[in-house]
C-alpha cells in the first residue's frame, strides 16, 4: 500500500458528471457547488476552482489573524482579506524565483480595524502570512494522484 489513505474516509468529495463543469462538493455535512462562468462554457452555478482557493486563504488568513489577536489581547475588531488571482509572465517578476513563461500571482489585501497601534498591526501583518494554508500554497506541495479501484472490473 503506497503512502495515500486508501481505508480513511476523504476530507472532500467532489462528484460531477462529464455533461458540464458543474460539481458538488462533500466536505463533511457541508454542500457546496463549484461551476465556471457561462464565459468558460460553465452555467455559472457556483464559485470556480480558484475561487475556492482564493477562499482557503483568506479564511485561513482571517481566521489566523483573529485567534493570534484574541490570544494576545490585542484590540482587533474586524478583519477583511481581498484576493485576487491572475497568470503573470515570470520576466515580469522581480522577487520570484522563476525567470521563464507564466506562473500565478495572488494578491492579498487584509484590512484591519480596531484601535490598534502601528506595531500591532505590523505584527498581525507578519502573523497572516504565517497562516497554514499560505505556508502551505509557498511551500514545495506533493500532490498524489491516482485511479480508483473499481470493484466491477
């Protein structure tokens, strides 16, 4: 048995048909549907696939973001992360390490209120790039993938 959890139960489900785009989503008792903009050939039904990993990151930033501020007491109201996603030629990237063809850009705004001095809000700042899903999406990703068994064959 190689290293993937063949008797675990998945973290996500996503189940769709070959006539279009449009998926539902398992994530425990949670619904969700993912679909591409009618501009894509989809029906627009839900959010798309970058949509969803725009989302990841900035919940995981927020929610990071607030449990470190509750942890230390500091006078955070409110937390609000933007995203945004674009494909960028890397020659036209100063500070990455590929110098050739394109690669994905994610641009993060988080917007903190509350009566917070400049130093808190430095901090904070450092502390959003150290949520696990921003580590996880800069870091080296191994992804495994493989054919189901299907028992009638």
């Amino acid at each position: 048995m190689n290293a993937l959890q063949n008797d675990k139960t998945a973290d996500v489900v996503v189940r769709g048909d070959a006539g279009s785009f449009k998926q539902e989503i398992v994530i425990g008792k949670h619904r969700l549907i993912a679909d591409e903009p009618v501009s894509a050939g989809g029906g627009d039904a839900g959010p798309d696939p970058y949509d969803y990993l725009l989302a990841a990151l900035g919940t995981c930033t927020s929610m990071t973001v607030g449990l470190y501020a509750r942890r230390k007491q500091i006078p955070l109201e409110n937390i609000t992360v933007s995203l945004w996603h674009s494909r960028i030629y890397a020659k036209d990237c100063e500070d990455c390490e590929t110098n050739e063809g394109l690669l994905d850009r994610i641009e993060a705004e988080v917007e903190l209120t509350g009566a917070l001095s400049a130093e808190q809000k430095d901090k904070l700042m450092e502390i959003a790039a150290k949520c696990p899903v921003h580590r996880t999406l800069t870091s080296e990703i191994n992804i495994q993938l493989r054919a189901a068994r299907n028992e009638s064959s």
